[in-house]
C-alpha cells in the first residue's frame, strides 16, 4: 500500500513536469528560441516531428497535397514552416476533413499530437475550407463532410441491372454530406438504394420524391436529404427524376 | 525523404522558461488592453437570413444632430454585407452574363434570367467587373464590352489587360469560393494547315480594346472613357453574344472601326461554314463562333481559312501571380476589376486612393468621393462576402419613379480600409473591387421577389434607373427537391 502511494506520488511528480515542459514546449513555441526554421528550403512546406521545427523533417513542394500520411507520420506532426508562397490547410483527420488549421505563406505554426492528419495548399485561405477540387471531370463525386471535405467517392455510373436506372446505388456505404455534380446531366437523388423512396419535409410536410442537384453544381446536402442519400441517377431533364 | 534535424533541447529548454520568466514578470507585464476602436458605423441589430446560409448585414453611418453624417457628407451611407456560408446550405457562387455577353441589363434582370423558376433564381446577388458600351450603332447604349477577362462557365468572354505581360487582376470563382489573382488570358488560332496567329479578344469591336491595352501593340487614344486602338485586329464572337455583331464604324473616333474588314463564321464543330469580305450583322450560330478581323488580322483570316477548313479557336488563362495556367472548364466563372482591396488580410500597398469624380464635401471645402462601392471578397471564416457601399436608399414617389436619389460612396483606398476597420471587425481576408458609381447594385430574394438594396444613381430623363452592367456575382440554389410525382 505505501509503496503503491509512493509510486501514485513520483508518477504524479513526473507527470506534472512532463506536463510542465510540455506546456511550456506548446503554448510558448513562438517565445522558445527555436531552430527558426532555417532549413527548411525555398518554395517548400516543411512539416515536423518536433516542436519549434525540429524532429524529423518531411518536405513537401507546392504541388504535393496528401489526403493522408504514412503510419509512421500520420498525427505525428508538431511544428511546420510554411515556405511557399500558397497557404498551406492541415486538417485533424485524412482527406482534409477534422479540425482545419491554416499557416499563411512566410510563416510557421505549432500542432498537438494527432492534429495533423492531412494537408494541401491553396492560393487562397477560403479554399482550405472545400475540398471540392479533387473530383475529376464528368464524374459525380460524394463526400463524407459538407463543402466537399473528408472522404470522397467517385462514382463510375453504371445501369442497374434490375431498375435499368443509369447512376450508382451505395448500399450501406457512407452517405454523402455534400456532393459535386461534375458532369454535363442532372443528377437524382434516393433515399433508398434501388433508386426510390422519397423525404418529408418537416416545414410544410410536402412528400419530395427525389433530391435534384443539377449539372455542374457543388453543393452541401441540406435537410431533410443529408445523411439520408442512397443511390443517384443521372437524367438529362429533371422530368426523367423517379 | 525525411530529414533529422539537430535536436537543441537545452537552449529551446533554457529560452522557453526564460520566455515564460519574462511574460510573467511584473516589469513586462502587458500594456493596459488598447482602448476599443471607435467607429462612425453602427450594425444593424437585425441580421437578414435570407436563406440558409446567406445572411445580409447591415450598417449605418452615424448621423449628427443635423443629419448629416461625421465624414463631411450631407447624408450617412450604408455598408451591406453579404455573406455566404456553403456549409450552411445548398448553395452556390457563380457569375452570369445575362441572356446576352453583348448586351447590358440591370443585375435584377441577370439574377431573374437565371432561371424561369422564381423559387430557383439567386438568393443574392451584386454587379460584376468594369465595362464599357459600344460608342454606336444600332442599341450601342445597351452594349456591353468586358473591360478585363471574364468568363462564365469555363468560356472566356473578354480578354486580360497585357499590361506589360503582367496581366489584370480578377476573381476565379470555383468551389463556391473566389480567388483573386492577377490573369493573362492567351488566345489562339491555328488554321487548317497548322498555322498558329494569336488573336486580340472576344465579344468586342475589332479595333477599340475599351479601358485596357489587350497586347503591346495597343494604344490610348483617350482617357474619357478610356479607349485604344489597334488597326491589325482578329476578336472572336461566343454564340452567347446574343446581338449581330459589329459592323464597321462602331466608333466614328476611331478610324480602325471603319475598316470593313473579314468575317468568318465557325460551326459548333470547329468546321468553317462561311467567309465574306466584310463584317457585321450576322447573328453567332449556336455552339459556333464568328471570328472578325482587320487589317493584318483580316488577311490572314482571307489567306488561311476557306470554307469546310476546320479551325481552332484556343484560349488559355495563366494565373501570373502563381505561373500556372487555370483549366478552363465549366466550373470555372471569372469577373474582373482592377484593384485589389484586400490580400491576405491587409491593404496592398499599390492599392490607389482614386476616385473618378470627387466632389466638395459638407463643409464646402474639402473634397469626398461619392463614388458607390462593390466588392467580392472571402472571411476569415472561408465564407464569401458581397459588399456595397453606398448611400441610403431613397423611395421612389407614388407612380414608381425614382425622381430622387442618394448617390454616395468612397475613395477607393478608403473603401479598403473601411473593409479592413477593427472597429468593425468584418474579418474580410481577401476582397477585390468591382464595378462601382452606379453599377454599384444588390439584389437579393427575401423570400418570393428579388429586391434592390442600393439606391439607383444615374438619371435619365429625369428619372434616376439602375444601371445595366455587363455581368454579375451572385449566391445560387445548387439544388432542390423534387416533389413526389
């Protein structure tokens, strides 16, 4: 019993001065004399294992997005130098989805562990916040967050072999959030995957049989459709829809 | 490959508590917090959802005792922000042009043509880049020529400013978001046999490049309107043009204008369909262009092209800020201007306080500009922002006419720093000036109508009317649900 208590003691000590050097490693990094970053080359992020900029140093040029990093490296990231001249966008989970974090262009910034679990780099800081440019031309793409972050799924339309309906059907697969309709044909949405059922709206509870985004349009899901979207067709007029 | 660097633990050890020491030592203890800023402007206590995820604020300038306002102005203005959130709702951001890129229209007309759906045209919407009309001819007053580039839908309706190779600044608006650079747009030809020449510009009189010089070879013939000239020109007519195209003379300063010049008329596939000496008055088939020439330009379209030739009509647009070119797709609008107001959260230095007729304020001595104001811009929150600045909207009488009006606005680096005030705090990061005087509009849809929110200012007959603009900005229904059948 008293050794057990005198281990909870120096386990308590240890611990409040890891947590002490730490706090002091994290909410000070601009006041610690850091490395400055010095090596960290031109035209490059430079994202590392350490605070302040030291650790392990992976470099990345401005045209090398990652939707996901390495075992060895995914979350492992504490300091970064933004050396390009883009903003860099590093989001808490992969596919620049989680908790987004900007670094303008010249600067550095500081993580806690597991922060930082993707990255890219835009010319514009409001587009740290879509994720919609991943989705190839004349493909319907879906994702898992609004605005078109976290997973995406490109969708390769085919006809169902028992509907005859031209599109995808997801099954149990994840449900959209929000969805680029990157193609020259309107798209439907179901709730069900065979291409049917319908919604209620709870405002005025009118029955919608379909949810309709139209050609070229990248939208959020709103309600009563999100998390609720099944399978799509693609039509060339929204009469063909259901 | 990854790179290990020297660990330092002591000295970032020694340097961080050193750091903590001294911020929390008496002696460097912090100042006593800034006093607030003060400002001449008042928020709206009502914010106007218009939709989910579109909201319109609003603020006022103070008004004294006498009714006037503090910044030597007979009136207050008003400042109206849109902002636009896409995680918020099914929305999208997109410019239009109107039934017609040759044409002008007033924003609310552009906004109802979106769509024959009233439930589906534009929550919000404001005026887009600078313009000018074409000097004559037949309804000149209604035609409009692009000052920079614009494009809707990935198809280029007016070329860059050259500016020495260092292009014109403008909005790329795709993902629901815009994105403000400098652009070069590159536009080519290449002729049956392979033969390449490098063509002028769209959509406009062959000969007249308005407000800009499209090219080095361009140059000002005057600065009210602003206007050039080239007599060695080829543009290019979308199918969206809408009006028959130019005859020669559309501007009798100009003597370029009057060469007759060779017409060339291009199907949906590339395949020549028509040539003729001379030009005007034919109507852009669909899915095909017309391309003009004059001068050099016009000879090498006579040597070159003959009838079922095929035809290459390229264009480029190069992102000069970044040295990339921008795919031209149909996800891609841009809209233009030529400043900057803000980037990256600051003013740009070389941002100008200009304004195009500034006047003698309330006190009868110091001059203000009533220029109104228009903005695009991003908040530091991701979300796109529409800004007006104007004076308050005036009623129009008991027969519907404005026959007064409140025309008020701002210089232009005054604007900025207006969008940039702490005191108001709008988070604005990035904004771009667009069209303003009195192009400067908002529409938005309260909820059936759409609705102006800026007072009309240019006068005719005795009337004061919104302007018709050349293209416009706005937040879109992206999708809908469909009534069961």
């Amino acid at each position: 019993m008293t050794d057990f208590r005198f281990d909870l003691r120096r386990g308590a000590l240890i611990t409040a001065v890891l947590a002490l050097l730490c706090s002091v490693f994290y909410v000070l990094p601009a006041n610690a004399e850091p490395t400055d970053y010095a090596d960290c080359p031109a035209a490059t992020l430079c994202l590392y294992s350490g605070p302040d900029g030291t650790g392990v140093r992976q470099d990345f040029t401005d045209r090398q997005n990652l939707e996901g990093y390495e075992p060895a490296w995914d979350g492992k990231i504490l300091s970064a130098k933004n050396n390009t001249a883009l903003w860099a966008c590093v989001y808490g989970d992969p596919a620049y989805g989680g908790v987004l974090q900007t670094v303008k262009p010249g600067n550095p910034d500081a993580y806690a562990p597991g922060a930082v679990r993707s990255h890219k780099l835009v010319p514009t800081r409001a587009r740290c916040f879509t994720g919609y440019e991943r989705c190839p031309d004349n493909r319907v793409c879906t994702f898992t967050e609004p605005n078109g972050r976290g997973a995406m799924t490109v969708h390769l339309p085919k006809t169902d072999p028992v509907t005859q309906n031209y599109g995808n059907s997801y099954g149990t697969g994840p449900m959209p959030k929000s969805v680029w309709n990157h193609t020259q044909k309107h798209v439907c949405f179901y709730p069900e995957p065979t291409f049917s059922g319908g919604w209620t709206d709870k405002a005025d509870s009118k029955r919608y049989g379909a949810y309709v985004v139209l050609r070229g349009n990248s939208i959020t899901v709103p309600e009563p459709f999100v998390t609720s979207l099944r399978s799509h067709e693609l039509v060339d007029g929204t009469a063909a829809c259901q | 490959m990854p790179v290990t660097n020297r660990l330092r633990p002591w000295v970032a050890v020694a340097a961080a508590l050193g750091a903590a020491l001294t911020l929390t030592s008496p002696a460097a203890r912090a100042d006593e917090p800034a006093p607030a800023p003060t400002s001449n402007w008042t928020k709206d206590t009502t914010v106007d959802t218009i939709t989910a995820g579109v909201t319109r604020t609003t603020w006022h300038e103070k008004v004294l005792a006498d009714g006037t306002s503090p910044e030597n102005r007979a009136k207050p203005r008003i400042l109206q922000i849109v902002e636009i959130d896409p995680t918020a709702g099914a929305l999208t951001l997109e410019s239009t042009i109107g039934t017609s890129g040759g044409s002008a229209e007033k924003v609310i007309d552009q906004l109802t043509e979106v769509s024959d759906t009233p439930a589906r045209r534009p929550y919000a919407g404001v005026n887009g880049g600078l313009f000018q009309p074409e000097p004559a001819g037949a309804g000149a007053a209604d035609t409009a020529a692009h000052s920079s580039v614009s494009a809707t839908d990935g198809v280029l309706h007016s070329s860059s400013c050259w500016n020495d190779g260092k292009g014109s600044t403008g909005a790329v608006i795709q993902y629901g978001t815009p994105y403000i650079t400098k652009l070069l747009t590159y536009l080519e030809l290449t002729g049956p046999s392979g033969e390449t020449v490098r063509f002028d510009d769209f959509n406009r009189t062959p000969g007249r490049p308005p407000h800009c010089a499209r090219d080095d070879e361009d140059t000002r013939v005057s600065t009210k309107p602003s206007v050039y000239t080239d007599p060695d020109e080829i543009v290019v007519f979308t199918d969206d043009y809408g009006l028959p195209v130019p005859k020669p003379g559309t501007d009798p300063n100009i003597a370029a204008t009057a060469d007759p010049g060779f017409e060339v008329v291009v199907d949906a596939h590339g395949v020549v369909t028509k040539v003729r000496e001379g030009r005007g008055g034919t109507i852009v088939p669909a899915g095909g262009r017309i391309i003009q020439g004059i001068g050099t330009g016009a000879q090498w379209l006579r040597d070159r092209l003959a009838v079922d030739d095929r035809v290459t009509i390229g264009q480029r647009l190069r992102d000069v800020t970044l040295a990339r070119d921008i795919p031209l797709d149909d996800s891609v609008d841009v809209v233009s201007s030529f400043h900057q107001l803000l980037r990256d959260g600051s003013i740009p230095d070389e941002l100008r306080n200009t304004c195009s007729e500034p006047r003698t304020g309330k006190d009868g001595t110091t001059p203000i500009c009533i220029d109104s104001r228009t903005a695009l811009g991003t908040n530091v929150y991701g979300r796109t922002v529409l800004v007006t600045l104007s004076g308050e909207t005036v009623p129009p009488d008991s027969t519907g006419k404005y026959t007064q009006t409140n025309e008020d606005g701002a210089y232009l680096r005054d604007f900025a720093t207006l969008l940039n005030d702490p005191a108001l705090n709008l988070r604005i990061i990035d904004a771009i000036n667009l069209d303003g005087g009195g192009s400067t509009t908002l529409v938005t849809r309260p909820t059936t109508g759409l609705t102006v929110n800026t007072p009309p200012t240019d006068r005719v007959n005795g009337e004061y009317v919104h302007r018709k603009v050349a293209d416009s900005v706005y937040a879109g229904v992206g999708s809908y649900g469909m009534y069961a059948k």
